[in-house]
C-alpha cells in the first residue's frame, strides 16, 4: 500500500510539474482557503479544482506541507491561513481608532495560531439594532475581511453585548485602626484604594463592596466611592460570592422570569406516551436536588439480535416549561448553564422549575423526553427511536447506594429494586461496554477532588471520590444517548447545536511528540490521529513514576471542546456526530437540542423554530463563553477556599506535585487540597535556570539539574492572599536531571549562540 501510495504521489508531481493544468499551483491553493475560508476542506478543494483518484494523495501532501511550512494550520476539518478567524467570533473591545472606530481582539485566542493576533474594526451602523458597545466590552460579532490594506484585517458588526465594561473594582471594605477607610481588590495586581468618608455609602468593616474609581493623584493611592454592598466577607459563602462579582455571573432571578416560572403548571398526559408504569430509576449524587435523567434497561426479546439489550433513557422535559422567548427562556440564555460551587449552586433555572416541576422525582409523575436505543451483544447500537412520554421515577439512588445493593450489600430502598432493575441496568453496561472498549475513547486518568466545606463555609477536607460502575454506566448511558440525538437530528436535516471536540493542533502534536522523545517514546505522524494512539502511550507509562507527568502533558495536547453548528465530531470520545442532549435543567445548549428534536420528530408545537435555527450560530459562540466563564469562576472560588483555609500555616512544608512550568516559575499542585501555588524562578538558589519548552522543564544552565511537569517535591508556604486565591512557595526538595532535557539544553545553548553571531555576508 505504502509503494502505490509513493508511485501515484510521484505521478501527480510529475503531471504537475509538467504542467498539468487540472492540478492547481500551491499559490492557487492559498487563495482558495484564503477567500473561502468556510469550505476550504480537503474535500472542497478536490471538487473545486476538479482533483480526482490518484491527485487526492498529491493534494494530501500538498496540503501538509503548507502546514509544514506554517503557510496553512488545521481546524475543525478545514484548512486556514493563519490568523484567521471564524464568520462569528467572541471579541473584547480594548481601543478605538483615529476615526473614532472601536478596535477589539479575539477573546479566546487559540494558543496553536503562530501568526500575529488578528484584530478587528468596529464600527458603528446607521440604525441598527444593537446595544450600544464600548471599550472593555466583550461581544458577539459577525466578522469579514477587510478590503483596505492597512489598519485591522477585518471589519465587524457587533450582534449582541454580552458583557458590559465594569470599571468598577471589587474588593473588601477595611476600617483601619486611625480612622481611614480602605478598600482590599480582590485582584492581586490592583491597588488598595481609599475611601473618603462621606464615600463609604454605609459599608461596615468586612463588606465585599464594589467601588468606582473617581480620581488618582501622582502619588500616593487612588481613591474611589463605594457603589454597592454585596455582602460580608465573614459569612457563609462569600468566597462564591467574589466569584459571581468578580465574573459577573447572573444570579438574580428577574421578577418577570419568576413570575412565569410561579404561573406554570404541572404538564399532562395530552400529547404523549404513557410510561408511568416503566420502572425507570434516577442514580445520582447524595446531594442533588435536581433530577434530569432516569435509565432502565432490560435484555432485547428479538430473537435476531440475541445477547442485545434495550437501553432507555428518559430526560426532563424543561421545553415544556421554558418557551422559547420568554421571560425564563431569555434569562436561561443569557446564563447559559448552571454554576457549581462548593458553596452553592448558581442554577440556570428557577427552583420551581428545576427542582419541582422538571425534576424526575420519585414517585411522582413528570414529563419527559425518552430515547429507546437497541444494542447487539458486542455493543454497537443498531437503532433508536424517540418519544415524549409522562413517566414516575420507580426510586431515586445515590451512585454509593447503587452500586452497594450490586455488590451484594442493598439497603431497604435499594433491595426491592435489585432483581428487576439494577442488575439489568449492570448487565446492559457490560454489554456496552465492549462497543465503548472497541471505540476506544481517550482515557485519561486525572482524579476530580472534590472539597467538603464545614457549616460556616471553611475548607474541612478535599477527597478524591471513588470512581465506581455506577458512575461508568450512568456516562456511558448518556453519551449513547447523546449520539442518538444528534443522528437522529442530521437523518431529519434539522440545525442543531453539536458539542465537538477537535483534534489536538499541529503545534501541539510537535510538541508533544518533542516531549515524548525525550522519555524514549513516539507518536505516528500523519493526519488520522485517533485517541487510541494516546491511550497506548498513557498504558505503557501506567504505573511508572511517569505516569502522572505523561498524563499532564496528554491533557496539555488536548483542543477544548466547544458547541459549534458546524459538526467535525468529538475527538476524546471518538465519536463522528455528538450533541448534548441529557441535562436541559443545567445547560442551554441541552434545551436547544430538546426543541431541535421535538421539531423534527412532530412532539408538539414547542419545537425549534425558524427564528431560533437563524441564531444556532450566535447561542453557539455564546454559551461556549458562559461555559468557559463558569469554569474559571468554579476554579477561582476553590483556590480562594484553599488558600483562606491555609493562611494561618506560613512557614509549614507541604507535598506537592509540579503542575506548571513557565520562564518566570514553577506552579506546584498541593494533591492534599486540590489548589495551586507559585515558585519565582529566582528563588530556585543559585544556578541559572534555563526554560526547557519540550520537555516542560526549569534546568540549570550549570549543574544541568532541574524541575519538571509531574515532579513530586516538597515545599514550604511563604504569603497567602486569600482574597486573590494566590500562595507563594519556597523549592525545599534539590533539583535533579529532567527526563531527556539535558539534549534540549544543549541545543537551546547552540541556538542562542547561533542567533547571536551574524550571518555570513551581513554586516554587523
């Protein structure tokens, strides 16, 4: 195969070389993806340039090395000049032009870009209808190239502010021992500011306020005026509340949207399927007050598919409840999913709804909507069918409870469940577990610690729960779920939102591949990469003191995955076409797929309308910004609990494990509480510290010792800025030789002196 593949590339050089004119120039190729950026994959190039059978190898080839040569870098299936962006794009507005045009950037700009950021010109439009947006607004905008060749390489039409500029700062509210006033940002980098009297607006000592800066001297501090009292810092869940200021997470119901979730009523069995009597069963945390989706299971009876299983999956029907364009729709939106703290939740839905009326409490009847999916003995589903139905949860379980009563040790609520329910439910998870082990989805082994606070809101301990079956067959029930709505979605030709994960970057397969080198492994180039490549070298380092280091890096290479209109399938699940379908109470992008299948399965007259498909692109780009929003306000609030719960142990030595490498320092990982701290290079001791890149390490320009991603050390805690959620560490453990980084320093060493010596024929 390797030969005909060599031959039929040689033959397709030689006819282009000889000037075959079917077969485009590499210039002709860069225009094309230049100026249709849209459809510029493999395939849309073969049809554009009529490039048939054997020419399909040579436009392979031709397509990697632009990519070699960083000319073209691939996303999502299509080949891009770099510096590109996307029809519809986040931007943050930083300046204005000499026209008095707005001037924004990228907000999520991909690490994998090597050309310069591209930026983009905003201006505004005789009589459109959008809000008004303004320097250090984040907003959703519809972009083009721009045709003048100077200034910004696009222009933009700003399509809804999603995130106001605050110039005002959030911080706690000091009364000092002379009488002044002072204000503590939360932001490490911001400086105190004072407070006149007559500016505090009755903030008491320990308030989280928010302040406006009114004026800043040439020296001394700026002052500013208290403009709100969020709370006091010493209560229960303040740190959350930093958090939900800080991000500027919606947490305040409007009346409107209340009002209507107070108005609505109990769903009936009008228009739907009758499943109360299905013994379908909700397994989840001990502590969740929300239930949105029930499994039961049974052995398929068809005689054609012997050892299959019948899998059923009912989820809470909150399209029911939440029409589009409403009150409660809008706020939904614009939230665009729930917040977990450890604290507290900050949910999408009102309580009413998605704790009472859309929550699929035991006992009681609720609506849903179900999927039936068959699968064969060896796990491949072979069908799947979906209903709206009225269905009563047969018992609500905790996953430890479940998967207790499996193990041989019920409880009084779980044993009458066992026989007909629960083992059924384990043995179809057997059987889908072989089609998931013949998928091969990319298995990283990365514990979630989770930490348990006591009645006043301090850390008491973090846990790493136990990983059980229960937890592996609930996933597995709901991705298969999933993937049944999105098939049924394209065999319909209905627009829906995917949840898609593309595949790790060029630049960060080189990098990695430069990494596992280093440590006597490989990675296979070529374009079908596929997560089972990266779960044989996760197995081979399984156990070894390796393991976590090879780990780390792994993730590192990982895309992140986003909700998109455009399907290029989910990379870590190795799945071709996927859509979040099972959690509608805490996600939005879950309701669009609810109305997107009532649509196209005839479910009744709330389905997806023509509206809501002609803004798939713009609630896309949107919730991916709230999802990326909620997980940096979840991470803030657990290294803000950390750290307050540590600040008293200055000067203590910890464990920690190497998390971060980068020229300044080290980020070191304490596994006992889940949170980061940092190590300035300059406290290392007395050698030069070199930045390895490739090999994710800090070495020593004299002793070639140092410090590597996943290394284990000791550390003793320095300062703690609780409200910052920053620690700063001292190294106690001595460097020692990094896996294979003593080859890079050296050719970091040759490199550096071969940039400083002037090239042949140049003058000096």
């Amino acid at each position: 195969m390797a030969r005909r593949t060599s031959r039929s590339t040689a033959a397709a050089a030689a006819k282009a070389e000889s000037g075959n004119a079917h077969l485009p120039s590499r210039d002709d190729i860069l225009r094309f993806i230049s100026e249709n950026p849209d459809q510029s994959g493999k395939r849309e190039i073969a049809k554009a340039f009529g490039i048939k059978g054997g020419d399909r190898v040579w436009l392979k080839d031709k397509l990697r090395e632009l990519q070699d040569e960083g000319l073209v870098k691939t996303r999502r299936k299509k080949n891009l000049r770099p510096g590109t962006l996307p029809r519809v794009v986040v931007l943050d507005i930083f300046s204005r032009d000499a026209e008095g045009g707005l001037i924004a950037r990228p907000a999520e700009q991909d690490e994998e870009d090597d050309g310069p950021v591209p930026l983009v010109t905003i201006r505004a439009q005789k009589g459109a209808r959008t809000t008004a947006a303004g320097v250090g607004d984040r907003v959703l905008a519809r972009v083009s190239p721009t045709e003048e060749e100077t200034g910004p390489a696009y222009t933009g039409r700003v399509m809804k502010v999603f995130e106001k500029r605050r110039r005002a700062v959030l911080g706690v509210f000091r009364e000092l021992d002379d009488g002044s006033l002072r204000i503590e940002p939360v932001e490490r980098r911001q400086p105190e500011l004072i407070v006149d009297p007559e500016a505090r607006n009755e903030a008491q000592h320990g308030d989280l306020v928010e302040a406006l800066p009114v004026s800043q001297g040439r020296y001394g501090l700026p002052k500013a005026k208290v403009i709100e009292v969020v709370g006091s810092i010493t209560t229960e869940k303040a740190v959350s509340l930093i958090a939900i200021h800080a991000h500027e997470i919606p947490h305040i119901f409007p009346d409107a949207a209340l009002e209507e979730a107070a108005a609505a009523k109990p769903a009936t069995l009008k228009g739907r399927e009758d499943w109360r009597k299905l013994p379908l069963i909700t397994i989840d945390p001990p502590d969740a007050k929300d239930h949105d989706d029930a499994v039961y299971a049974e052995p398929d009876d068809d005689e054609k598919n012997r050892g299959g299983v019948v899998v059923t999956v009912a989820i809470a029907d909150v399209a029911q409840y939440v029409r589009a364009g409403s009150a409660l729709d809008r706020e939904a939106l614009r939230r665009g999913n729930s917040v977990y703290f450890p604290d507290r939740v900050v949910p999408m839905l009102p309580e009413r709804i998605s704790n009472d009326l859309c929550s699929l409490r035991e006992g009681e009847a609720r609506p849903a909507l179900a999927v039936r999916m068959r699968f064969s003995s060896d796990g491949r589903k072979i069908g799947h069918s979906f209903h709206r139905v009225m269905m009563r949860s047969a018992g609500s379980l905790s996953y430890d409870q479940a998967q207790a009563a499996v193990d041989g040790k019920p409880d009084d609520k779980s044993g009458p469940l066992l026989d007909t329910v629960l083992r059924p439910l384990w043995d179809a998870y057997g059987v889908l577990k072989r089609g998931r082990n013949a998928r091969e989805p990319l298995e990283l082994d990365l514990p979630e610690r989770k930490i348990l606070l006591k009645p006043d809101g301090t850390v008491d301990r973090v846990i790493v729960p136990p990983r059980l079956d229960a937890h592996k067959l609930i996933e597995e029930f709901m991705i298969q779920a999933n993937v049944a709505a999105a098939e049924t979605l394209e065999a319909a030709r209905q627009p829906l939102v995917y949840r898609v994960h593309d595949e790790p970057s060029l630049a960060k397969q080189e990098s990695l591949r430069e990494f596992l080198a280093s440590i006597g492994m490989s990675l296979a180039r070529g374009p079908a990469l596929r997560p089972a490549q990266f779960n044989n070298i996760l197995a081979r380092v399984d156990g070894s003191d390796q393991e976590q280091l090879v780990n780390e890096v792994v993730l590192r290479s990982q895309s992140q995955a986003v909700y998109s209109t455009e399907n290029i399938g989910h990379f870590g699940l190795n799945l071709r076409r996927y859509a979040h379908f099972t959690s509608p109470i805490r996600r939005y992008a879950d309701l669009i797929v609810h109305r997107a299948l009532i649509a196209a399965r005839n479910l009744g007259g709330d389905g997806l309308s023509a509206e809501e498909e002609a803004r798939l692109e713009e609630v896309s780009a949107l919730i991916s910004a709230t999802e990326r929003r909620a997980m940096a306000a979840e991470r803030d609030t657990v290294d803000r609990l950390v750290a307050e719960h540590l600040a008293s142990r200055t000067g203590e030595e910890f464990s920690a494990r190497i998390s971060g490498i980068t020229k300044a320092g080290i980020f070191v990982l304490l596994p006992e509480y889940g949170a980061d701290g940092f190590i300035p290079v300059s406290t290392l001791g007395n050698d030069y510290y070199i930045y390895d890149e490739p090999h994710h390490a800090l070495v020593g320009q004299r002793s070639g010792k140092g410090f590597q991603l996943g290394d284990g050390v000791d550390v003793r805690l320095v300062e703690v800025a609780p409200l910052a959620g920053a620690m700063r560490f001292e190294m106690m453990s001595d460097p020692v030789h990094p896996s294979g980084s003593s080859k890079s320093l050296h050719k970091t060493k040759r490199d550096k002196a071969r940039r400083q010596r002037p090239a042949k024929g140049r003058r000096k």
